[in-house]
C-alpha cells in the first residue's frame, strides 16, 4: 500500500469512532492545542532509558515537582505513567513491599475504581471493601474497625468514578496514623480538579497520613494519552519498587512498564506552563459552570441527581437508566450508567461546552419520550 492508500485506510477507521463532542460518558478529553505539539516535538522519546534522554527525565523530574507543589509537597517523588490503574497499582505495591507480611491486605471504599480488582489478582493482596455513609463517602469507623495486623494500606477517593465524590481524607489520614499503615489516595481524577475549586476538600499531602496519591493528566491534565502520574512522599517508596536493570543506562528501575513514553510527559507539562494555575482553575470552573447547567436542565425533566455535584461528574437516578443509554447511543450520544443506585452518569469534561449540553438536553427529551421513561 501506498502513502495515500494507508493514510486514506486508516481514516476510514477513525471515522468509525464517536467525536468527543458526543461523549458524555469519559473522563478523558480532547487534549489541549499546546499538548498535541508538546507531544509531537517528543514523539520518539523513551523514558525507559533515562541516560539517553537525559532531557525528557529532567522534564519529568520538573512536572512532578509542578504537580507536587499543587499537592503541598514541592519535594515528593513519583513518576508519570500509563493511567491511573498502572498509578493505583504501584502505590499498593510499593506499600507492600514497605511491610513484608504473610497475608497482605487492603481496605477500600466500595465506591473505589474497578483498577483494585486488579491489584488484588496481580499484587496477591487482599481486598477489604467498606460500606459508605448516605452521601457515598466511606464510612470511617468501619475502615478503623475493618484493620488488622496484615493491613499494609487504606485507600481514600478524591473524586469517585460515579459520583465525583470525595471521601472525608483527614479522617483516613488520622486513621492511618494511629494504626500506621500507609494511606494511598486514588485522585485520578480529581487531583486536578479540587486544588481549582473554591470550596476545599483536604485530600493531599498536607495531611501527615497520606503516603501516595494517583492524579492523571490524562484525565482534566489535558494531556495526551497516555498520561497517569503516582506521587510518594518521599523517595523511600520508590525504592521499594526497585529492580536492577543490567543492560540500560539505570542501574535501577521503579516503574512498572519499561519502555514508556516521554511524549505525553512533554504535553501534561506543556498544559500546566501553558495555563497556569489561573487558566486551570478557568477551565474546571466552566466544566462546573455547564455541569451545574446539566443539572437544572435535567431537574426540569423530572431527574434529580444522586448527590448534589461537587465537581464536574454527575449521576441522576431512573430505573431506566441501561435503556436510556442503549436509546442514546442508537443515536451516537455517549453516557454510562452506574448500578448502586440504579442512575445514568455524565462527565462535564473541558469538550462538553454549553452548546453541546444543550443539544444533548434535546436529544435526550426525545429519547424519553419515545421509551416513556419520566
Ligand atoms: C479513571 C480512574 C482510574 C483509572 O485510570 P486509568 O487511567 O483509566 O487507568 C482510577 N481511579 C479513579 C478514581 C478514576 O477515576
């Protein structure tokens, strides 16, 4: 095949794939203008052999720094990496290696991420689930009651999946304290959405308790994917996930992919110089703005939210919920649907403009007419 044949071949299959503008259902975006060039100038970088690319590992170094200094802790350590599962899975791991035990186990909220599942199988530790309150917020003195002596983590969400919501982390923190063990806080999400908001939620660093954090730039970072980014602490933790590298230019290695790109490293960068903290913090409050605008528009309908939103992810409660979701994207709209309560989910991502809620609002009137769903 030729040049143009591919190019031609290859566009007929991305013309398969729904535009962001019809997608409601994501926590990933379009990236950011300065992301995508970002991206390109380190398209052939390979973060795996640090000695070679000297430069895109000290732009590494820098947007951690960049990212830590938003989470209280200018000198915390980490690295990005591919999303948030690969983050939620080294900070788990690496608390595990910091307390050897026989039997390890984690205790999680119910509302934590599908990636934990994962952690379980592949780290061997097990999963202690708790309960939450009437808020969707984990209840903590059960995650007290629920700690043993294999215990070598508790897990507090920034920024659930399904509702945006934020676990009371000071509490964990204390928690974690009292009982020493380490407190990794899954902030995906809404690491890059809280430190922007007027009302604050303490969820980082600045609480002594909280030993890691997942935040990734692919998701509101504006990043090219893909983006993910684990923070520690301090160093200590990295070197509990390190393993000798013979034939690289590192002696030693603490990520868990060995090849990995520098590309999405240079765009997240490239985002946060770019915007700012004030340009971030504009954008999050016009995700907010539309999403608030979801909500009155979706209230007229008769649809009441399950929590009043308190960033930009939002869940109304119909029993109808998996139907209006095959109805809609019959019709290339894309939601999700979420089972406890039975509700449908949407994401007010920096795509999702006041225009586009409003052609989804109008889309979605027809559709519950047509199966009756009021
Ligand atoms: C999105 C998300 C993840 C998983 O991130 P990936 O980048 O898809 O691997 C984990 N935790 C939370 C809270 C999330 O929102």
């Amino acid at each position: 095949m030729d040049v143009v044949d591919i190019i031609n071949d290859l566009k007929s299959f991305r013309r398969k794939d729904i535009p962001y503008s019809r997608v409601l259902s994501s926590m990933c975006t379009s990236p950011h203008p300065i992301a995508v060039k970002a991206h390109q100038l380190f398209i052939e970088t390979n973060l795996g052999d640090p000695g070679i690319f000297v430069g895109t590992w000290e732009l590494e170094r820098k947007l951690i720094s960049m990212i830590g200094k938003l989470l209280h802790k200018n000198d915390c350590a980490g690295y990005i990496c591919s999303g948030g599962t690969e983050a939620n899975i080294q900070g788990i791991r690496s608390a595990r290696n910091l307390k050897r035990v026989k039997k390890p186990n984690i205790v999680i909220p119910k509302s934590a991420h599908f990636s934990f599942e994962k952690i379980g199988d592949i780290l061997g530790v097990r999963i202690k689930r708790v309960g939450l309150d009437e808020d969707y917020r984990v209840n903590t003195s059960e995650v007290e009651k629920k700690i043993d002596k294999n215990t070598i983590a508790i897990v507090g969400i920034a920024g659930t999946t399904e509702l945006g919501q934020v676990d009371p982390i000071d509490e964990l923190s204390e928690i974690a304290i009292e009982k020493d063990v380490k407190l990794h806080v899954d902030a995906a999400f809404g690491g890059l959405v809280i430190p922007f908001m007027d009302k604050k939620f303490p969820f980082d660093f600045e609480l002594e308790g909280v030993s890691s954090i997942t935040i990734d730039p692919h998701k509101m970072g504006m990043a090219t994917i893909p983006a993910g980014g684990i923070l520690f602490r301090d160093e200590s933790y990295l070197r509990a996930l390190e393993v000798e590298t013979p034939y690289l230019t590192s002696k030693y290695q603490y990520t868990l992919t060995g090849t990995r790109p520098g590309a999405s490293v240079a765009s997240a960068y490239a985002v946060l110089k770019y915007l700012g903290f004030k340009g971030m913090k504009r954008i999050i409050e016009r995700c907010l703005k539309n999403t608030i605008l979801l909500v009155e528009e979706m209230q007229k309908l008769g649809f009441e939210p399950v929590i009043e939103p308190i960033m930009n992810v939002v869940s109304f409660k119909t029993k109808k919920a998996e139907k209006i979701k095959e109805e809609l994207y019959k019709r290339r709209w894309v939601i999700s649907t979420i089972k406890e309560p039975r509700a449908i989910r949407m994401v007010i991502m920096p795509h999702v403009n006041e225009e586009i809620v409003l052609n989804f609002i109008e889309e979605f009137k027809r559709v519950i007419k047509s199966i009756n769903a009021i």
